[in-house]
C-alpha cells in the first residue's frame, strides 16, 4: 500500500469518526422514567401539606428542567428550552401558566397559593414530563 492511500484511510476514519461524535452529541437522550417517576412521587407527596405547596411546584419545575436538558433542547434558560421543545407539548398553555407560577413564587416566597392554581400548574408539568418521555403516561402503564 503506498503512503498516499494510508493517508487517505486515515483521513476517511477520522472524518468517520468526528462525524459519528458530533450526531452522538445531537442525539437526545432516552429518559428514564422510574428516576423521573420517584421524583414526580416525591412532588405530590409535598402537596399534602399547604405549606409545602410552593416547594412542589419549584421541584416539578427543576425536574422538568433536568428532562428538557436531557433531552438536549438548545436554550440557555429554562424558558427559551420550553421554546424549543414547544411542538412536544400537548399542553403549551398548562405549562407556561405553571411556569409562570414558579417564576412567582421565586420573586415571591410568602406567596399565597391556591388549591386550584397548584392543582393546575402540577397538572401542565406532568403532562409535560409525559409528553418528554420523562414519565409514562396513563395508558402504558395499565398495560
């Protein structure tokens, strides 16, 4: 083999070989919905208690943060992720309202919730996880 087609083999196999990490960094991740699963178990046990409401709503926001990061959505921001990965959701407008609740209750800790508002925003973030893959959804897991 002459030393021109050993440079041209290598050359293809590290092409290959950059263009195989860089759809590996572009492929999102698969989630996993038992971690995500305990975690929502946790959020609604938070919401027995009245007091404990806003710390509910701040978690499911994070948790849905950590999915959206997972699933490689661009933004730097949680809202510019919500953006991005706005055509997943089937509930668009439950989301953004409970996300405007935790931007509230950040400006706001004292703030007084209530019952139907929590209910609501709780609601907009599991579909959201669902609709992500984070959790399974009503249907799979009777199956």
């Amino acid at each position: 083999m002459s030393l021109e087609m050993i440079a041209a083999v290598v050359s293809i196999c590290i092409v290959l070989a950059a263009v195989a990490i860089a759809v590996a960094r572009k492929t999102p991740r698969k989630l996993n919905p038992d971690y995500f699963g305990e975690a929502w178990k946790e959020i609604q046990n938070r919401c027995k208690d009245k007091g404990s409401w806003s710390d509910a709503i701040v978690e499911a926001d994070k948790l849905l943060d950590r999915a959206l990061k997972r699933r490689k959505f661009k933004g730097r921001s949680m809202g510019e992720r919500m953006v991005s990965a706005q055509r997943k959701f089937t509930n668009n407008d439950g989301l953004w309202f409970a996300h405007n609740l935790y931007k509230k209750i950040l400006v706001d800790p004292d703030l007084k919730l209530r019952e139907a508002d929590v209910k609501e925003a709780l609601v907009g973030y599991r579909q959201a996880l669902r609709d992500l893959g984070a959790l399974q959804s009503v249907e799979s897991r009777s199956s």
